[in-house]
C-alpha cells in the first residue's frame, strides 16, 4: 500500500528528527524516541487519516442527502412534522420551495430547545417555553405560578415534541403563505 504524499512527508520528518537524536543522543533515548516513532507511524498516523476520509465521506454524503432532501437539513426533525412538510410544500414552484426553506429554517424551534427551556422551569424560570413558541399569556402565567407549581412545568416536559410540533405547523403555515405570495 502506497501512503499519500502528505503521509510520506510526516514520515521523512520523522526520520530527519530520528537521525539527529540518534547520533547526538545515548541508547536510552534512542529506544524511547524509536518506540514513539513506531507508535506514530503505526498507530496514530493511519487512525488520524481513517478519520479525516471517514469525515470527509460522511460530509459528502450529508450534502448529497440534504440536497435530494431538503427537510432532512433541520434538527430534531420528526416524523410528523416532515409528513406536515412535504404535505403542505407540494404545490409550491422550485423557487417558491427555496423561499419557503429559508423562511421557515428561520421561523422552526427544535424539538430539544423546548425542553431544554421547559427544564429551566426547574430551576426557578419557569414558562420559557412558552415565550419560545410565541405563547406570552401561558408564559406569564407560568412564571408569575413557578409554572403551576411545577405540574405544568412537568407536563409541558412529557409533551414537548407536541409543543414544537404545534409552534413549527403554524410557522410552516406562515411561511408557505409568505413564499406563495412571493411569485
């Protein structure tokens, strides 16, 4: 197996330092500096270049797959929220889609922000959640309550996909009127 240009020159570096230890330096640290070479040549190196081609494929093939699909580019995706999607975008130009990509890439809340925000409420700052899904009423309300509590808190934790769900319809909505209009 040939090693890649990059690869070889890393190992002629090597051997340039090895030489100059070896005749400036005793056995002892000879040994030590041969065993970390052997290590570096034989371990890291082919570990580093297996991850740089694994990355590399997988940031190809993430391209590939975002741009056959475009609503696999958003986080935290769920089923019935790319259903609602595909559903609700089938009558839009190519243009339009683009349009209604971006409008809505800006709009959608992730899934995992919901309840990374509901769990503040147990920390004292309840109804964040709740300001994030534009709800300012039930955000007061949860704050000035501690969230009922914490029962409401607690609940809005067990339906959090329910919650973006319910917020990332509305905004799809929105924003394939405002891209519908747009041609």
């Amino acid at each position: 197996m040939r090693l890649p240009r990059y690869a070889r020159n890393d190992i002629a570096f090597i051997n340039t330092i090895h030489a100059k230890l070896f005749y400036r330096q005793n056995l002892p640290t000879h040994r030590l500096v041969e065993a970390a070479n052997q290590f570096y040549i034989g371990v890291f190196c082919p570990a580093l270049y297996l991850y740089i081609i694994k990355q590399t494929v997988n940031l190809n093939t993430t391209k590939m797959n975002t741009y056959q699909n475009p609503y696999m580019m958003f986080d935290g995706m769920t089923p019935e929220e790319f259903a609602f999607l595909q559903q609700a975008s089938a009558s839009l130009t190519e243009n339009q889609l683009r349009y209604f990509m971006s409008i809505y890439g800006g709009k959608r809340k992730n899934p995992q922000d919901i309840m990374l925000a509901t769990l503040l409420g147990f920390l004292g700052v309840s109804g964040v959640q709740r300001f994030l899904t534009d709800q300012i009423g039930m955000g007061l309300l949860y704050f000035f309550t501690a969230g009922f509590c914490f029962i409401g808190t607690i609940v809005d934790l067990i339906n959090y996909k329910n919650i973006a769900n319910d917020y990332n319809k509305q905004m799809a909505f929105e924003s394939f009127n405002i891209a519908k209009m747009s041609n």
